[in-house]
C-alpha cells in the first residue's frame, strides 16, 4: 500500500506560513509602526493562502481513507 505524504505536509506548510503571518503582524502592533501597503497585501494573501494549503491538506488526509 503507498503512503502519500503529501497532506500531511501541505497543512504543515500552512500552519508555519500561519504562525509567521500572526508573529508578524503581533511584532508590528506592539511596537505601533504603521503597516506598509506591501505587509498588508502579504496579511491579506498569506492568511489566505495558509488556510487553503491547510485545508487541502486535510483533505487529502482524510480523503485517501
């Protein structure tokens, strides 16, 4: 039977770009500077895009059952 990794690690990829995302966007806020239009558009994206990697993620994990 093949095991597929690939799951496992796309939700992994983003819950790290989820975690950086958030560590960031807490660093800025704490030292009140204001937010360039450029960390806007990563926050934005990047919540995005670490949410659909986890959730595609799950799917796969859970699909291949």
């Amino acid at each position: 039977m093949e095991q597929s990794y690939l799951g496992p690690l796309l939700a992994l990829i983003g819950m790290i770009i989820l975690l950086v995302n958030n560590f960031q966007r807490r660093s800025y806020r704490r030292r009140q500077v204001r937010m360039s239009p450029q960390f806007l558009t990563w926050q934005k994206w990047g919540t995005l895009l670490a949410s659909v990697l986890i959730f595609v993620g799950l799917y796969l994990m859970i699909g291949r059952r």
